[in-house]
C-alpha cells in the first residue's frame, strides 16, 4: 500500500519484484485492497515492452481524506484522493482569528456540505488536521498555536464530535515537509528543511535519515521563533527580534496594498510590483532569513532547503541572493552540495501533507478504517 501511497500506479510485476513475495501472494493481495476500495487495476503500460505485459495497480483515488489548515485570516478545508491529488480546495475568510470553538463549527459545516458527494462515490477515511502552533505528538494536542491563541486545545477530540470522522493533528510545516519529502521538491532526499511562510508566522519541518525529526513531544522544528537580530534581545521579550518578526505576510501585504490574500495572489502582486519600496522590503527580508539559514545549514546539515509560503515568494524574486547570502555565511563544508528550492507543491502542500496524516493508518493496517 505505501508504494501506491506515495510512488503512484506500479505494474503488478514490479510490486511482486520489489516485495519479494510470489504472483499468486500479490494477486490475492491487490484483490483485497481492490475489495476494500483502495486499489484498481488497470490496463498494461504501454511503455513496457519487454517481457509479458503485466497489469498496473492504481491507488484508489475515490477513497479520500480532508484535510484542514486554521490560520488567523482563513480557514482552508481540501479534499484529497488516495492517490495524492487535491480534488477540492475551499478557503473560508474570517474578519478575525477564529476561536476552536468557531473553528469547529466553521469546518464541520463545510465538511458536512461535502460528505454526500465523497461518500456516494467512494469513501472519506477521515480528516488531517495542519495547525500552525505546537503539537504534542502524542495526542495532537495543541499545547500553544500563538498566532491562533489557542493553548491546550484537543482539537482532533472535538472535530471527531462534530463530525463523527477520526481525527490526527500535527503541526503544518511537520506535515507539509514530509508532503515535499513524498512528493515534492525534496522527493528521493532523506535529509531537508522545510519552512513554511503563512499568515500565522513561520514554521519549520525537518527530516533527518529519512524520518522526521520531531524532538521529545513534537516541537521541533520552531524556526520562526529563533532569533535572528540580537540588536532586539535586551527587550527580553520571545518574539521581538525573531525571525518571523523580522520576516513576515503582513509587511508583505501591505507594501503592495492587500489586506487578506491566499498565497498564489501574493506571490503574483511581489512579482509584478516595480515599486522600489517593495523591492527594498523583501531584501530586508531575504537579509533575516539567510540569517536564519545559515544557522540551520550548520546546525543540521541538510542536502536540501525547501521554502513554501509566501517564503518562496520572496526567495524567488531573486534566488542568487539568497543562496549567496547563506554560502557567505555557512561553514563552508556544511554548505557543500546544499540545495535551496521553492517547495513544489504550491498552494496545494499543506492539503497535501495533512491528509498524509489521515493516510498513514491506512499503511499500518488497511482493513481498520
């Protein structure tokens, strides 16, 4: 199942090759995932042409997860095929920071409109939470989401409530590094950062070995509150100084006159701005994140550097600086061969990477669900 999950449709030959089990094993196995709905067959790829065709084994995309990612201005639910396609995105506009409570109620509407259609075709397994905050990894408690201001919230045990489907939550920028690691810029790389710009600051993914690299109880990974001008520390406050006080959407937004924007309406106003205050802003900011960088290439030694958000937006309006910034700055045999990329799944990584979290019980056990 974790081969269909995340390399895509397989010839059946190459599934009793790459397992080691025999035909007849295969067969039985792919006409029960076939039975539980989470598998087809499909004609021969043409392209083989060696040896006896052999059929191809397709993720069953009518099997879905929805995935939901709060931030401070919008709440945005997708759902996701088994095979890793978004099928739907839906982005709700809040005048303020939502409550869990309105949270809960917001998305269990919206889940609730699109329950008829998913379930009459296939089957919804249940829902991924991506919350820009602390959680513990345990229980996906949300120990602290500051931006949210939410604090010790059992978001999965409420949402599963209101909607009557299970429920996982982690961190986005957890979930949406192991989405780039899948099936992204980072695919095949078993060492990467992955940092997240969104409206509520900027989180870091990491995964180390091939595994992600979570810390004790889940809370690794916080680079937006690493401090990066240290002119700002005899304030003795958390935030001031921080990286995603010094890199952050709302300057963003306001230099090219938007108030609330996704993330693809952004990134079309940065590069077609040709006013030199907008210019001059996004330097300042590509100044502070190099800062931060740096100090990630020498503390964890990635092979590759992923930024999503509107962190690549800024990073591609000019690329070479960035990466130059970093180099200047790194121990030189920390940088060797590290690569700095736009994350390659767009708007569409966080849908992405918190249905992964619904989908991983299917890889544990596929008849539980």
């Amino acid at each position: 199942m974790l081969t269909l999950l995340h390399r895509g449709a397989q010839p059946r030959s190459q599934l009793t090759a790459q397992t080691g089990l025999n035909r007849s094993t295969i067969a039985a196995l792919v006409t029960e995932l076939t039975e539980l709905g989470l598998a087809y067959e499909s004609e021969p790829d043409p392209t083989r042409q060696v040896g006896r065709p052999s059929p191809m084994v397709n993720a069953d995309a009518r099997t879905v997860a929805i995935a939901v990612n709060p931030e401070v201005d919008a709440i945005t639910i997708g759902v996701v095929g088994l095979d890793g396609a978004l099928l739907k995105r839906i982005r709700y506009e809040t005048e303020v920071s939502p409550t869990v409570a309105e949270f809960v109620k917001i998305t269990s509407v919206i889940i609730e409109s699109l329950r008829g259609e998913y379930e009459s075709a296939g089957r919804v397994i249940g829902i991924g939470v991506a919350v820009p905050g602390l959680v513990r990894v345990d229980d996906g408690l949300v120990r602290w989401a500051p931006h949210l201001l939410w604090r010790d919230e059992p978001v999965s045990q409420l949402l599963t409530a209101a909607t009557g489907y299970p429920v996982w939550t982690a961190n986005d920028a957890s979930v949406g590094a192991f989405a780039e690691h899948i099936y992204g810029a980072a695919r095949g790389i078993d060492d990467l950062i992955y940092l997240n710009g969104g409206a509520s600051g900027i989180g870091g993914g990491i995964i180390s070995d091939g595994r992600p690299l979570t810390g004790r109880a889940g809370y690794a990974g916080e680079f937006g509150h690493v401090r990066v001008e240290n002119g700002a520390a005899e304030k003795g406050t958390r935030e001031e100084g921080s990286l995603e006080t010094e890199v952050n959407r709302a300057d963003l937004l306001q230099a090219v006159g938007l108030t609330n924007a996704d993330a693809e309406t952004l990134d079309a106003a940065l590069r077609e701005s040709t006013d030199p205050a907008v210019s001059a802003l996004v330097r300042r900011q590509l100044l502070s994140l190099g800062t931060s960088l740096r100090n990630a290439v020498n503390v964890l030694n990635p092979e590759v550097i992923v930024l999503g958000g509107f962190l690549a937006s800024i990073f591609l309006t000019d690329p070479d600086f960035l990466i130059e910034r970093v180099r200047s700055q790194a121990l030189e045999a920390s940088f060797e061969g590290v690569k700095i990329l736009p994350a390659q799944l767009g708007a569409d990584l966080l849908m992405i990477g918190a249905a992964e979290l619904a989908f991983a019980a299917l890889l544990d056990d596929p008849t539980t669900l």
